[in-house]
C-alpha cells in the first residue's frame, strides 16, 4: 500500500530532497518517546543552494519569503523522513512549528510568511498536519537566511 503522506507530496510536485546534515554542534532530530524534535531547517535547496538570502524587507520580498518558509518545511518532512527510517507512515501529528523570519525593524508580516509551512503541512499530513506555532521576527538568522523554523512531531 502507498503511504497517503507520500502520495501528497507527489500531488504536490514535490521531490523530498536528502536530509540536511548539521552545521555546527547539535543534531537534525532527537526522538524521545514518541515526540520526535526536528532542529531548525533554513531553506536550502536539494542541490545545497540559497535560493533566498538576506533580510525580508530588503532582499527578500515577502513572496519570497513565503516561498523560503515553504522549503524550510520540505526540509522538516526530509528530517521526519530520515528519522523515520524513511517511513512517513509513521507520522501521526505535526505538534508545532517554530518559525523565525530575519526581518527589519517593524516587519508584522511574520504570521503571513510562516503560512507557506504551515500550509504545506497541512496539503500533505491533512488534518495531522494541522499544528500550533509561532511566528517570531528577528534582526538575523544563520547564513543570512530569511526564515528558519523548527517542528515537533508525534510519531508511531
């Protein structure tokens, strides 16, 4: 039988891409019980490429931004994938998203670009994918990327 998560995403286009190893001292996830913690994912690409760089507001457009938001989740299902033994079955839940968007001073858009995850969650996990979250703006990010953002996932 073909998992209905991976059917979304071929519906959707989507080729997930190799998950990202770590670039500094901390793990892609960590599973206890059965939570599992996805580390921040910034929107890179499956060719290791930035297609978004820079501080929304300035380089980055919020179109763009949203785009970035949307690829920072493909990342968290890539994570989920890996730790998953590359069974997305396993997911039962999105739990939470924590999002940061690098923005100028006085940028309330946060919420708007973060939908481009939490819209992808819920297109490919349904009502699983539905979660709580935050939307948080800040004056920088790692790499000069424009958003980063985190999950917590119930697994099986």
């Amino acid at each position: 039988m073909t998992n209905t998560y991976e059917q979304n995403l071929e519906k959707l286009g989507i080729t997930l891409p190799n998950a990202v190893a770590p670039v500094a001292n901390y793990v892609p996830f960590v599973q206890t019980g059965n939570l599992l913690s996805i580390s921040g994912q910034i929107p890179v690409d499956g060719q290791g490429k930035f297609p978004y760089l820079g501080k929304v507001g300035v380089e980055v457009n919020e179109e763009d931004a949203v785009k970035a938001a949307r690829l920072c989740a493909i990342n968290i299902i890539s994570q989920a994938k890996a730790a998953c033994g590359g069974d997305l079955s396993r997911i039962v839940r999105i739990v939470k998203l924590g999002a940061f968007v690098n923005c100028v001073d006085g940028f309330a858009g946060q919420p708007t670009i973060v939908n481009g995850a939490s819209d992808l969650m819920v297109a490919v996990f349904g009502d699983a994918g539905r979660h709580s979250r935050s939307a948080v703006g800040t004056n920088a990010l790692p790499l000069n990327v424009p958003v980063e953002i985190d999950a917590l996932i119930e697994i099986s």
